[in-house]
C-alpha cells in the first residue's frame, strides 16, 4: 500500500524542531519530533558572562541554545545561520550578523570581516561541541551556558514507528545527535529511510545503521528540501 504522505522524523529539540516542521509541511511532508538530546540551560548564564563582557568585541553562538539561554546582552552577536540570527533577533539583540555553513565557515567569517584589534570574542556554547572554536588571531573566550543531555530511551509512539519501517526521511542537525541515535536505534530496519545530514561529519555514527541513502544538504529550507524529494 502506498501512503498518501511521506514521514519524516526530525531528531532535534522541540523548540528548534518547530522551524523545520513547517518548512516540510509546505511540501506536503508529515513530520515527527523525538528529541534525542534533552537541553537545560543554566539558570543563571546571564550571570555567569557578566565578567567577559567589557573585555569583548562581540559575543559568537554557534548555537539557539546559547543565545536562549543568555538572553538579551548589550553586545554584538555573530552566529552560525540564519535561525540563530532570528533567535538574536527575537531575544533583543540590535547588532547581529551572521555566516553560512558550520564553526569553520563561522572562524573564516570573523577572520574576514572583524579586527582582533577591537578586542576578543566571547564563545557561548554548551557543554559539548563537535570542534573547537579559534578564528585566527583572536583571543576567545569560551563560557559554557547549557547542557545537552542524551535522552535515554525512544518514545513508544517513535518506536512503533521504527519498527513499521513508517518514516521516510530522518533529518539530523549535530554529530552528537547522530551518536545517540545511533546507540538506541542499532536493532531497527532503515532499509527504506533516507538520512539527511547538515554535514558530513554527523554522518559517522550513521553509516552502520543500514539506510536506504545518507544525503548531505547545506541547508534544512524549503528550497532544498523540495530538490530532496523530487
């Protein structure tokens, strides 16, 4: 039998999963949201950047977390994509700019269009990150304003899905994402699932797991999410 739509199922967390859910809807693509990484900011991270502040130029998130769970600071921001621009945006920030791409396009932008003689950068991120944050001659500072913490178990609804091999695609946006993924789902069928990956390092815990396609898209938008499904 032949669904009347296709199922995705998007791995990150709910607030950053609503963005992506619309941008699939306006393709005629059902979504699922099963966070794999459960995100805590700290509550007092505003706090705990109040003494990086004088000393910076400009604070860099390559993270929405960060910058949600810091709120409003009276500095520039740079940030990795669009979406965390809007989320600077949303929070206060006047002074945003942003770059293309992943934490390396992020340090050649910086490196591009700011002078190290104006003063340091302050890194907000979480707990882990994939890659160290060093755009050439800059002093940066990295301050830790969350956590991201595995979940420990599929959802029952998730699972059921698995095992009626029900999802078409599966959308991943971070290596340690894919890590966990990969851990608690190592027993299902993927034979007829499409991965799609921002980058090709998140691919790594993937490759064993059996799907039908492993796709790298530089981009999660509707526009290229339409060439996905065609």
């Amino acid at each position: 039998m032949v669904k009347d739509k296709k199922l995705a199922l998007i791995t990150r967390p709910l607030h950053d999963a609503l963005k992506m859910e619309g941008n699939l809807a306006q393709i005629g693509i059902e979504s699922f949201i099963e966070p794999f990484l459960s995100i805590s900011h700290y509550q007092n991270a505003s706090k705990i950047i109040r003494p990086y502040l004088s000393s910076c130029q400009a604070i860099v998130a390559t993270s929405a977390n960060a910058i949600r769970a810091v709120g409003y600071v009276k500095k520039p921001i740079i940030t990795v994509g669009k979406n965390s621009a809007q989320v600077a945006k949303e929070m206060g920030f006047e002074e945003i700019s942003h770059s293309e791409g992943n934490v390396t396009a992020l340090e050649k932008y910086i490196e591009n269009y700011y002078s190290s003689k104006k003063g340091g950068l302050l890194y907000i991120s979480g707990d882990n990150i994939s890659k160290d944050f060093a755009p050439s001659g800059f002093k940066t500072m990295r301050v830790v304003v969350y956590n991201a913490l595995p979940v420990q178990k599929i959802s029952t609804k998730c699972k059921n899905y698995f095992e009626l091999k029900e999802f078409d695609y599966v959308f991943f946006f971070s290596k340690r994402t894919a890590q966990v993924f990969a851990d608690l789902t190592s027993d299902f069928d993927f034979s007829e699932t499409v991965c799609c990956c921002i980058s090709q390092q998140i691919t790594e815990p993937l490759i064993d797991l059996g799907f039908k396609e492993i796709i790298i898209m530089k981009k999660f938008d509707s526009e290229s999410l339409l060439e996905l499904v065609k």
